[in-house]
C-alpha cells in the first residue's frame, strides 16, 4: 500500500468505484459497440465477412498482447501517466476508426484501440489494492463488478441505436466522446497511487525477471487460472448468443435481452454479496461457495440438457446462477493474485488479465464455433470450462493451505 493511502482519495468510496468500472467498461464498450453496426460497415467499406472479422481480430489481438505490458509500465511510471496516455491513444485510435475510408484503415485504427484499451482494467486494480486494506479492496472491487456488469447490457443497444439512426461512423465518435470524457475525468480526479519509492526500474533485466518470478510461480498460474477460465463458462453463452438464444429457444432478436438482464443480475448479486461478505469470513470459504454454486449450476445444465429439449422457461436461469457464483468469487482471487507480490501488483494485474483475455479468444474462436448448434455441447464445454478453475483451485488448497485461510480485517 502506499504510505500515505488514507489521505490519496478522500471522496466515498463508491465514487471511486465507479471511476475506475468506467475504466474497465472502455475494453467490453469498444466490443460491444461497435458490433451492431458490422452490415452498415461492411456495406459502406464493402468489406467481406473475413475483412470484418479482421476488424474484431485486430482489436483482440492488440488488447491481448498490450495487457502484457500495462501492469509493468505502471510499476515503473505509476498508475496515473499509464492510465492518461492510455485514454488519449484509445481516443485517437477511435477518431481514426471514425474516418477510415477503407477497410486496411479501419483494422488498423482497432488494432490501436485495443493497445490502448486494457490500460484501465489493468491498471485500475493495482489502483485498489494500493489504497485500500485487504476487506476495503474487496468492497471496492465488488462495487466494480457491479457497476461493470451493466457495460454488456448498455454497448449493444446504444451502439444498435447510433447505427440505427445515425451511422455507423457515429458509433466512433462516441467511442471518441467516452475516451476524451474519461481523459478528462481521470486527469482531473484520479490519484497517483504508487509511490516513487515502490517503483520498479524500467530495465529489461528486471523486466524479464518479473515475468519470469510470476510465470513460473505456481500460486500465480493456478490463480489467475481459477479467476480467468470459469467466466467463460458463462461467456459461451454470451458469445453464441444468436444461435442459442435464436436457433434453441426460438427468441426473437428483440427478446434477447431477457438473457442479458438474467446474466447482468446474476453478476451484480454475487458482487454484492461479495462485498457484504468481506472481512466477516476467511477468503477461501468464499471462494469454495462460488465454486460450488458454479458446479452446482454447470451440472444442473448439462444434465437438463441431456434430458429435456431446450425450452426458454428453464434453459436462462441456470447461467444466470452460474454468473452469481463466478462474481462471488472472482474479486477474492484477484486480491490474493495482487497479494501474492505485492511489489509487482501492476505485473500481477497484467499477466492475470492477460490469461484472462486469452482463454477468452481461445473460446471465441475455437470453442464457441464447435458446440454453438448443439445445446448439450454448450452445457458441457460450458462446465468443463469451469472444472479448469476448479481443480486449479483444489490444487492450489492442498498444496498451499495457507492462502486465502485467515480473515482479512477492514
């Protein structure tokens, strides 16, 4: 923590919280956003399908790759130049997708919004943990989950609406507005949280010495392993929505958003009740409770699955449980990653976004393709994804008890 923590924010704490979810949201907001407008681009540029999904490529693979390094950046410069420049980058990267003329312009203005984009998520943790005790941290970041669980629900329909009624430039520009809005809010309110003396040198040396420690350290795979993978448990979902939501339950495109709220509500419960949980029981129960609830869940799916044909009364509401349990959970082991060195908090923060963002591309684009037309191989690749974060887990107790035992006082 930084020696002087109490004095760095003196506003309430979820007004912080909703400052640094505003950062998180930048990375799902240039996603989802922008998606609804895929025909209006693709007749406009007239780019084919394959072109278009270059555009989606060329962002996952930016985002990815830079989350290697926010964290690490952040430990040498501080939180605050990384998070700015990354504002700025992000907000010309969406004016220049705003007037790109052709497709190879487009592509490659996303490329650099998505090696801009993870500065906040990264970053913004390290932020936490470097102003708050272990049951503060963990309030504060179970209000961000909650507040970060509305971004899925608000991109598509105000990125649907601008291209609806504007034009799918204007879906840039609003990127544009939100990257300038945030420069200004973050300059203007965001405290430096890492003090000088805490800095890592910005030495290629210590550099791969870092990435090394945390690389081969056990504790520090099987956590980000148990934080990053069970999401996509409940991403699946998400990611195959159109055929899953259309083509098993019958919805029409205006009723999918009975899932979203169902998936949103889901989330922003287990965040809540993570942060009422804090400092009243030890870290590990609570992380055992949201894995139960996910393996309670993962197996009432397959298993309804395998015995029913899909109907839309019950096919929602298991994910939606499942989503409460990952939300539980997942604020806890991102606090005891930090903690595992804490002199290397933004490194920390980078590589577990980076296992993170990962599994979800891997997902994205080798998974969901394979089980999107059957609702059985969905409920299956759905829960052995979260046995990944499982066995992680009960891996990680047996052979290192010690973590996650003791309460964490506020």
């Amino acid at each position: 923590m930084h020696p002087d923590a109490s004095n760095l924010w003196r506003g309430p704490r979820w007004a912080l919280s909703v400052l640094l979810a505003l950062l998180g949201m930048v990375g799902p907001f240039s996603i989802d956003t922008y998606l609804p407008a895929f025909g209006a681009i693709s007749r406009s540029l007239g780019a084919s399908p394959v072109e278009m999904q270059q555009t989606l490529s060329a962002y996952l693979f930016g985002f990815a790759f830079m989350t290697l390094f926010h964290g690490s950046l952040s430990d040498s410069f501080g939180r605050r130049p990384v998070v700015l420049w990354g504002l700025a980058l992000f907000t010309v990267a969406s004016a220049g997708c705003a007037l790109a003329q052709t497709t190879g312009q487009l592509i490659a203005f996303r490329a650099l919004q998505g090696l801009s984009a993870g500065a906040g998520i990264v970053v913004s943790r390290a932020v936490i943990r470097d102003i708050y005790p272990p049951a503060q941290a963990q309030q504060v970041m179970s209000q961000v989950t909650i507040f970060f669980g509305v971004a899925p629900a608000i991109a598509p329909m105000v990125g649907g609406w601008l291209s609806a009624h504007l034009n799918w430039h204007s879906v840039f520009w609003f990127l544009t507005g939100v990257g300038a809005f945030l420069w200004l809010a973050n300059w203007r309110l965001l405290p430096e949280t890492l003090a000088p003396t805490q800095r890592q040198p910005l030495r290629m040396g210590n550099l791969l010495r870092g990435y090394w420690e945390l690389g081969t350290s056990p504790r520090f795979v099987l956590l980000a392993l148990a934080s990053g993978v069970p999401f996509n448990g409940m991403f699946l979902y998400v990611l195959t929505a159109p055929a899953f939501l259309g083509e098993h339950l019958h919805l029409a495109p205006t009723e999918f958003y009975w899932f979203f709220l169902l998936n949103i509500a889901g989330i922003m419960g287990g965040a809540w009740v993570s942060g009422r949980l804090a400092g009243r029981i030890a870290p590990k129960r609570q992380i055992r409770h949201g894995f139960v609830i996910m393996l309670a869940m993962g197996l009432l799916n397959f298993g309804l699955n395998l015995a029913l044909q899909p109907h839309v009364l019950w096919a929602m509401l298991p994910i939606a449980i499942f989503s409460f349990g990952w939300a539980l959970m997942v604020p806890v082991v991102t606090l005891l990653v930090l903690d595992l060195y804490p002199h290397r908090r933004g490194m920390a923060s980078s590589l577990q976004a980076f296992v993170g963002s990962t599994a979800n591309g891997l997902v994205a684009g080798v998974v969901a393709p394979l089980v999107m037309h059957s609702t059985r191989l969905l409920a299956l690749a759905s829960l052995l994804m979260m046995c990944v974060g499982l066995v992680s887990w009960i891996y990680l107790h047996r052979h290192w008890p010690e973590i996650g035992r003791t309460v964490q006082e506020a």
